[in-house]
C-alpha cells in the first residue's frame, strides 16, 4: 500500500511570509520519507470541512510547480480539478508543463467541480451537474487527445479546438495518469472505467459498494478493474507523539484488505513536520506490503 500526502491547508504560524519555507521543508521531508503522492486541492477559497473562506489558499497548479522544485520523487498531482476551472487544452498545457519540468512526474486530478460559492466568487461559471459532466468528459477527452500523436480537430460538449497541438510533449508514457475523484455511480465512476488510470474514493461505510459499481462499468467497457489503481482519501492523524500510530496502520490495512492500493490525504499539524517523519518512520514500513 502507498501513502499519499495532500495538503489542504496553508494557514499556519508565520502567515505568508514563513509560507514559503514552510511547504518546501514539507516537500523535501515528506519526498524523503517515502511519501508516493504530494498533492495539493484546486480551490480558490478555502472549503468548509477545512476552515473558513478566509484562510489562506495557494493556486494549486503554481505550488505544484514550487513542489516540483523542493522534491525529486512524489507524483505531483491536484485532488483534484475542478473541470471547470479552466479551459480543457490550457489545463492538458498546464499538466504537460509540470511533467517536463518535474521530470516525468505529474497527474491529472480531476472530478466535475462542485463548489458554487467560490465559482460565484469570482466570477467563474457554474452550470448545472449535467453540463458539469459535460465539461469533465471534454477535459478528459482533450488531454488524452492533446497528450497523444494526434493533432486534428475536436468537437466536444462545450469546447472546439482547430487544431489539438502540445509541443513539447508529456515525458510520461504514455501519458500522466488521470485520478478522477468522486463516487457518484452512474457518471463518475463509469468515466473512471472509460478514462483513468485511477479513482479516488471517499472511505465511507459504502466503499464496498462502489468498488463493485466500477468492476460493473469496467465490465461494460471493457477495461480490466484490476489496472485502476484504487485510493482513498484519508486523514493522517498521528496523535500526540505517535500514539495513534497502531490505530492508523490498523484502518488501513482493513482498506488494503478491500483492495485500495493508495491512501492519500492531509496530515493533521503538518507544518509541525515531525507528523510526516513519525509516518514515514512507523506507517510507510507497516503497510507497504498490503494488497501483496
């Protein structure tokens, strides 16, 4: 089992001046504590389940070319896009660019988008769920066509594009994996079938249930379940000096035991740093032989 990092939250002691310094050092310590995955939220305002719209937030596709600077290993990803942030071929650019420059490390995540207040915010539409999807199967669409030999013409739901060209090209082969977040079974998961190379699931009692959703639509398209890389997402809490460890290495491996390959998500106190080194220390080693 690997174990991703996400970091969520930038609102910590030394505000914006220290904010700098502080995500490089939780780079560099997480990359060298055998973290997999170093991610960060695609979000404007801060979200409700972290704190308020006020806290401080970082464009997530800026920090990840900072994070691609600060570490040498993790996969740099987003969990994730909202697919109506920006236009499908200037996000399949955006993630071209930090695969080249990262070193062949960077993914695509993504899901249909769902926060209204930030969207209204700043004056960035928001149509309905049904265009919503729309708009994640055109940047699906897109960025496999833009990360593939194939310049020509695209008509999607909502987009045109003359002519389909990405130079330089994705150093990925054969292209950055694409993580679609959600659990919603009759849309989110089928796309997952039809285009990723992995899903990410919220580790809720129905997680069961919805790994067997898509086993049904890898079935229906043809795909083997098996090559969809399953993560969750997860709260890393340590405790106070690492007495929720045991506790911690207990839930997932009952998630490795379910077939989830990755657990990926924020660790609490993060900016303190020595959460990270207590994980890369006791959790990693613990549950790296999971699912073999």
């Amino acid at each position: 089992m690997k174990i991703g990092l996400q970091v969520p939250d930038f609102t910590w002691p030394g505000g914006p001046a220290e904010m700098g310094s502080t995500l490089a050092t939780i780079a560099t310590t997480a990359d060298q504590a055998g973290f997999a995955y170093l991610a960060v939220m695609d979000h404007f305002f801060q979200i409700g389940a972290v704190g308020p719209a006020e806290n401080d937030m970082l464009e997530a596709y800026t920090t990840l070319g900072f994070l691609a600077a600060h570490t040498e290993r993790v996969k740099l990803l987003t969990v994730v896009t909202g697919a109506i942030y920006r236009y499908p071929a200037v996000l399949a650019k955006i993630v071209t660019t930090l695969d080249v420059l990262s070193g062949g490390r960077a993914m695509l995540g993504v899901g249909a988008g769902w926060n209204e207040q930030e969207s209204r915010g700043l004056g960035i539409p928001f149509p309905t769920v049904k265009e919503r999807f729309e708009h994640l199967e055109d940047v699906l669409e897109v960025c496999l066509r833009m990360w593939s030999d194939d310049d020509s013409p695209y008509q999607g739901n909502h987009v045109n594009l003359q002519r389909a060209l990405n130079s330089p090209q994705v150093l990925s082969r054969p292209h950055p994996p694409i993580m679609i977040g959600g659990g919603g079974e009759r849309k989110t998961l089928r796309y997952v079938a039809k285009y990723a190379q992995a899903c990410n699931l919220f580790g809720t009692p129905d997680l069961p249930h919805k790994l067997e959703v898509l086993r049904e639509h890898c079935a229906n398209e043809g795909r083997d379940y098996d090559e969809i890389e399953k993560t969750v997402y997860y709260i890393f809490d340590t405790g106070t000096d690492g007495d929720r460890v045991g506790k911690m290495i207990e839930e997932l491996r009952g998630y490795a035991d379910l077939g989830i390959q990755t657990a990926i998500g924020a660790v609490r106190n993060v900016h303190e740093i020595t959460p990270l080194e207590i994980i890369g220390r006791d959790v990693i080693p613990a549950v790296r032989e999971a699912n073999k």
